[in-house]
C-alpha cells in the first residue's frame, strides 16, 4: 500500500502493486511484437509492409526497455506471466484474426483494430507512470523512472496509433466497398 501522510501520496512506489502491473504490461508487450510480425507478414507485398516491419521493431526496442526497468525496480518477471505470454505470442504468430492474411476481409479490420487497442495499452502504461510523482523512487539508493524516456515512449505509442488507424483508413474502402 502507498504510504500517506494527510492524505498526500509519498513518493516511494508501491512495488507489490506496481511490479505486477508493469509484468502483465511485459506479457503484452511480448504477444504484441508477434502480432505485429503477423501483420507485417499479412501486408507483405503492399506499400505497408515497411510500416509495420517498423512498427514491429519499434514494440520489439520498447518491450526490451519495459524488462530493463522491470529489473531496475529490482524484480524479475514472473516466470508464469511470461509463460502464458509466450504460449499466447505463438497463437498470435498464426494470426486468428486473419489467418488467411488477406487484406480485403473482416478479419484485416480487426487485426488493424486489436493492434490499435494494443497499443493504446501501452499508451496507458506510459501515461500512467508519468503521472507518477517525478521524484518516486524504488526505494534509498534505488532509482524511479527516466521520465524524459517515458515521454518519448508515449509520443511514439501515439505516432505508432496514427500509424495503424491511417493503414486502417487507407485500406477500409477496399475491403468493404464492392468492386
């Protein structure tokens, strides 16, 4: 529990709240960089490809940070969580949603949607560790968060919605207009 004084939040963070939070966001991260090959795979051949080849990189760099400041805070992920995240990461690389990987069905809408929804999570984790005071710490002698990192982290978490809603927007017409 968060230590109060006068109903004022310290600045010590919370480790048995946040730790567990931060390893569901890691087993996100790890079904996420999948789910991106799968897509990157899914528009092959098609001006997005390199979009999402990209994007997948991008999730691949940031899920890499995310485990580095895991064990910063002095903990490291559950062997559980990460399990389940690997099993799931390998349902994501058959890609349910659209497993024919074809691009003018209700299954591209939805992958482009899940993705969107993946990565708004990841805007909500950054967002919500900003809104952290700025001087929290692990505790004496151990750090907090960079925030000038988790700044950069949720501008591109933006960049890469934009990414993905204008493939959606772009692509919509050829999948629900008849030709």
């Amino acid at each position: 529990m968060t230590s109060a004084t006068n109903g004022i939040p310290g600045t010590r963070l919370d480790l048995e709240t946040l730790l567990p939070y931060l390893d569901l966001h890691l087993a996100g991260a790890t079904n996420g960089v999948r789910l991106f090959n799968a897509a990157r795979i899914s528009w092959a051949n098609t001006p997005h490809e390199a979009e999402f080849t990209r994007l997948r990189k991008e999730i691949s760099e940031e899920r890499a940070y995310l485990k580095k400041l895991i064990k910063t805070l002095g903990h490291r992920p559950s062997r559980i969580k990460m399990g389940f995240a690997h099993v799931a990461s390998v349902v994501a690389e058959f890609d349910p949603l659209n497993p024919l990987r074809r691009k003018a069905t209700a299954g591209a809408q939805l992958e482009l949607e899940a993705l969107q929804s993946l990565l708004r999570g990841k805007e909500a984790l950054w967002a919500t560790l900003l809104a952290l005071p700025a001087g929290a710490t692990a505790g004496p002698g151990r750090p907090g968060f960079d925030r000038a990192a988790l700044e950069r982290l949720l501008a591109a978490s933006q960049q890469q919605q934009d990414t993905v809603a204008r493939v959606m927007t772009e692509t919509a017409p050829a999948r629900f207009l008849l030709r």
